[in-house]
C-alpha cells in the first residue's frame, strides 16, 4: 500500500504531483493504489485533482484550493516528481463559526504569500467535487474518498449511445435517458410537415415570388435570399428549394443584422409512447430502430402573434 520514492512516501490517499511542460500548472492527484503490472513495473493509480484555474472558474479562482475530479489516471511510479501539501477541507457549516471560517482563511493566504515569495510550493486544500462535462461543482459524493483497502478502481462502463429501454419505457440517446412523460426538445423542422407547397400557392393565382437582391451580409455567409412568401430558414430542405411558405403575420417583418438572423427555437415535444419499429419484435434494449410517439407543444408565437404578446416568458 506505500511505495518509496526518492525518500517521499506517496501512500494511499496523499497528494502527489507529476511533471509538466513549464508554465502549466502541473497534473496533481490522490493516490488511489499502487501495484505492478504484467512487466513488474511499479505503477500508481491516482484520482486528478485540478487547481481552480483548470474549471470554468478561471482566474477567478483561489490560488489554495483544489477541486476533485471523476478522472482516474495510472501512471508509472518512477514519473511522480514528488509530494503535494493538499488536505481535505471539513467544516460544521453554523453561523458561529463563519468568524473563525475566515480567520483561517486569511491565515492560509497570508502563508501562502509567504511561500510564493520564498519560491517554495504553496499548501491545499480541497472540499468540492468538480463535473467538467456539466460546469458544476457538488459535494463530494460518499465513499469516493475511501482509499483504506487500496482496491484498484476499474474504469465506469461506458455509457449506451442510442437504444431503447426495456419494456417500451423511453430510450436512450447520447447517454441521456428519456422516459415516457418526458418533456425534451426536437430540431426545428422536426413538425414542418403542415407547410404548403409553393408549386400549389402559385396555381391558385398567388403572387408571384419578387427576386431580391443579394446583400453583402447574405453574400459574406452564403446565404440563399428566401423569396417573399418562402421559407426564411436555411436549415429547413425547403429554404433552397422553395416547397413552402410562412405564416402571414411574419411577412413582411424586418429584422437587424446579427446573429438571430434565420434562426428558428427548438421544437417542444412529450414523449408518450416508445416501440420497436419492428412489428413482432421483443421488447429488449437496444432494439432498433424504434418509433415515438410525440405530444406537440406549441410556443406562443407559433400560434399568433396576439398570443405570442399575451403570453409569459416561460408559457406553451
């Protein structure tokens, strides 16, 4: 459970750190176990703890705390370049000690500087657990922390990518899963079904379509103009093609240059039934490809622009 490193003793649950290229800050973390592998090579397993300069908080954050991450790394015992003075954080969260809180706080900055200026390694603490992938910082979950046996930390499974789950209950897509009853957002042209062809606006004796002249800003993007009575979204098949039109109210309306230009809000669905698109087929995971079938919610101002004014923020 303890290996020697140059007279350091980096044992579970210590902090070690590993060299880098000069000017980042170097890879830190939590010894989790240590053992040989099949060439007897001593190796050590190790939980990454990132300073709070590598997470969304930037150079906000403090020069003493570290965050712990779900990353687990293996590194060759001869690569670790020494020890880390980092501890956990733990306090009783009642209002009578926020005084003392920040008196040790302050006593840790103050030493800290110190150290800078002495040009020796700065002291850590870490009490948080850090979720790249979902910008968020949480406690630290039960049991993450616990090293005591020196147990090897087998990497997670990876998680399903597209498949249904059992049972017709919802399914799975990019490792989210969806169940019935579920509210979720679809592309924007998922309902465009309902658009009327242009071919058929133009036999009932409607106007005909005006050509426009290319502006520099659609002629910088590549942008096709949509002829009056067309479809203004660039992503909709029908925009180059010219199947469809829009409803009234939005003819004719002027908008400022700038990012919103064609752009069009996610479609707003419940799923209410999930089923293998294969008639007869088992209902297992994984079983594809499927069919569901989606509730409409409609945005206000996919109904009328009166009811679009009327309507709060958040309303469907």
């Amino acid at each position: 459970g303890v290996g020697q490193l140059g007279g350091a003793c980096p044992a579970q649950g210590r902090c070690w750190t590993h060299p880098v290229q000069q000017g980042q800050e170097p890879e830190r973390g939590l010894v989790v176990s240590l053992f040989q592998d099949a060439s007897e090579q001593k190796m050590v397993q190790v939980r990454l703890l990132l300073h709070g300069s590598q997470t969304v908080l930037g150079d906000v954050a403090s020069d003493s705390e570290l965050f712990v991450t779900e990353e687990v790394v293996v590194r060759p015992l001869a690569e670790v370049a020494g020890l880390c003075h980092a501890q956990l954080l733990q306090r009783p969260w009642v209002w009578a000690q926020r005084q003392q809180h920040f008196r040790d706080d302050e006593a840790l900055r103050k030493a800290n500087d110190e150290r800078r200026e002495a040009g020796q390694p700065l002291h850590y603490i870490y009490r948080s657990y850090y979720q790249p992938s979902q910008g968020m910082f949480c406690a630290l979950p039960p049991g993450l922390l616990d090293v005591s046996k020196g147990a090897y930390v087998e990497d997670p499974s990876k998680p399903i990518s597209l498949g249904l789950l059992p049972g017709g209950a919802g399914f799975i897509k990019a490792g989210v899963e969806y169940r019935i009853g579920d509210v979720m957002y679809l592309h924007p042209q998922t309902f465009d079904d309902d658009l009327v062809p242009r071919k058929a606006i133009k036999k009932e004796g409607g106007p005909k379509a005006s050509k426009a002249k290319k502006g520099r800003a659609q002629r910088k993007a590549g942008v096709t103009p949509a002829a009056s009575g067309g479809v203004t979204d660039p992503m909709d098949p029908a925009f180059d093609s010219g199947e469809a039109s829009v409803p009234d109210y939005v003819k004719g309306k002027s908008s400022k240059g700038g990012s919103n230009l064609h752009l069009r809000p996610f479609a707003v669905a419940q799923l209410v039934e999930c089923h293998s698109a294969r008639p007869g087929a088992a209902a297992l995971a994984l079983q594809l490809p499927a069919r569901l079938t989606l509730r409409r919610l409609y945005r206000p101002e996919e109904v009328s622009k009166a009811a679009s004014y009327r309507a709060g923020w958040w309303d469907l």
